[in-house]
C-alpha cells in the first residue's frame, strides 16, 4: 500500500474527501501524515480526529526555504511517503524539492488550467465571466500550476451564478476528483509522457 502525506495550509475539505474514500474503502492508501505550513489550519484538527500523524512546521522557525524543506523532508523520509498530495497548501515549493520528489507530487486547482492559475482560480474565473470553469489535477513540476495533467472536469456556469454558487459547485468536483487522481496513481495507472499524462485501462 501506497504512503501519502497531504500538505494543507487552510480548511481541509479535501483532505476530508481524500479521508472519507479511504473509510469507505474507495481509496486503498495509508494516509500517512499530514503537513501543515499554517498552525490554525483546520485540516490540522480533520487530521487529528482521524487519528492520522499530523505536524505544523513553522516557516518563521526556517528563514530558508531549504531549511523549511529539509524539516518537511525528515518526516516525508520517515513515513517512507510515495505520494505528495497538495491540497490548499499556499507555498511554492523550490526546485529542488520537486525535483527530489519528481512526478511523485499532485496538486489540485480550482479552475482549468492553464486558465487562472493562482490562488483565487474560482473567483478570477467568475469576473473574467467565463461561460465554463472547472477543477484540475495535475502533476506539480518547477512552475506555478504547470505540470502534467492528470484529470479535468468541466462545468457549465449558470446564467444566475454567484461566487458562493459556483464555489460550492467547484468543490464538490475537487472532493470527487482529487481521490480519483490518487486512486489512479496509487494502482499505477498514470504513464507521464512529456506533458501528457495517459490513464492506463
Ligand atoms: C481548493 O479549492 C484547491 O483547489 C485549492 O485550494 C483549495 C483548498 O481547499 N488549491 P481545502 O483546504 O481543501 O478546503
């Protein structure tokens, strides 16, 4: 079985997803820690309640950003981790990270790349005044919301759509999406070849 550690900076509703399908048996990975850049991120207290190793490593204690990611490292290095699940966690990592950890790091976006990258994806979408938006996985390389796409899904925005709507709308696909691209990983059905990723049958 598969280790995965989940970074969270934020609420967690998809660490809560990725959760939830490994209790209901969809998801067959150990859900070995959860990391945390941010020491009132509520994906702390949903890691907690699951019983799973959960740890803030605070970015103040490490001016460097290769001391903050040496410390991250030591845990991933302990709990032998296969797969880097992001999910809300509000920090680029360095290149030397990914490249450590090559094709072995996924990240979830609220929109569909390569359109509104960045932290606000749903929100820029919404005033742009896009007619389709959606929530896409991807492999994380070098670049911010860049690498290899794993899965997208599309949605349709209404004609009397809020950003409230339409939030609640994206998320309920990310909750969806993001166990899949994890359950397709962990069976070895991802087959990265330069920027396409094929889902092997
Ligand atoms: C999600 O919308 C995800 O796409 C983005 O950050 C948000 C995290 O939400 N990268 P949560 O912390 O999982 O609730």
């Amino acid at each position: 079985m598969k280790n995965i550690a989940v970074f969270c900076s934020g609420k967690g509703t998809n660490l809560q997803a990725i959760i939830r399908a490994v209790k209901k048996g969809k998801l067959n990975v150990n859900l070995a820690l959860v990391i945390s850049d941010n020491k009132e991120a509520y994906a702390l207290k949903r890691a907690k309640k699951a019983k799973i190793k959960n740890i803030f490593v605070d970015p103040k204690q490490f001016p460097l950003k290769a001391d903050f990611e040496a410390k991250i490292i030591e845990y991933l290095e302990q709990e032998k981790i296969d797969l880097i699940v992001l999910a809300g966690f509000m920090r680029i990592l360095s290149r030397d990270f990914v490249t450590r950890f090559k094709n072995r790091i996924i990240n979830i976006h609220p929109a569909l790349l390569p359109s509104f990258k960045g932290a606000h994806g749903i929100k820029d979408a919404f005033d742009y005044g896009v007619k389709v938006t959606g929530v896409t996985v991807h492999f994380v390389d070098e670049l911010m919301d860049h690498g290899p796409i794993i899965l997208q899904e599309a949605l349709r925005v209404r004609e009397d759509e809020t950003l409230e709507s339409l939030e609640a709308r994206i998320h309920k696909i990310e909750h969806k999406l993001y166990p899949e691209a994890i359950r397709l990983f962990c069976e070895g059905k991802l087959k990265i070849e330069a920027r396409k990723v094929k889902i092997i049958a």
